[in-house]
C-alpha cells in the first residue's frame, strides 16, 4: 500500500496500488483505533472500503482481483485464486464477524 508523510502528504513517487487483502486490513486496525478513541468514523471508512472492494466481484465467477487502483479502485490485477494479496481478505471478515 501506498505511503503517507502525515506531514507532507502523499509522496511524488508513491505506489498507486494495493493488493486487496491489503486494503482490507484496514477493517481490523482502523476498527481498533474507533474503539480506542471512542470514534466511529475510522470504522465506518473501512468498512465502506470493504463494501466498495466486495461490490467488485468479477460477475461471472464472483471472485475477486489480486491488486487495485487506490484511487480509482479499478482491478490492476486480474488474477485471483487462494495466495497471498488475496485470502487475507477473507480472513479479515471472519475476524470482525
């Protein structure tokens, strides 16, 4: 995942991708800090981020791509299956179930 100077901001030469269990990890740390600080947001925002990677699922199949866009959230990687950048997702839902 792209990297953030919370000083400075989004770096010139920063990736533009994730992989989407790295995106999803978000759900349980983010989910972590409202409880932490008694805020409701931060949890909110991740879960509306789950909710946008879920919602593109490819239509034939129903699985998901391997590597997204992080401002678009357009698939650069097509592939899926059961590896690494992947079944952390589905890992990620069992935990905040």
């Amino acid at each position: 995942m792209g990297k953030v100077n919370l000083k400075t901001g989004i770096p010139k030469n920063s990736f533009n991708h994730t992989c989407t269990s790295g995106a999803t990890t978000l759900l349980l740390e983010f989910g972590l800090l409202s409880r932490l600080v008694d805020d409701q947001i931060y949890e909110k925002v991740a879960r509306t981020a789950v909710k946008s990677i879920y919602s593109r699922r490819d239509n034939s199949t129903g699985l998901l791509g391997n590597e997204l866009h992080i401002h678009t959230g357009e698939w650069l990687g097509t592939l899926s299956g059961l590896g690494a950048g992947i079944d952390s997702f589905f890992e990620y839902l069992f935990k905040v179930s």
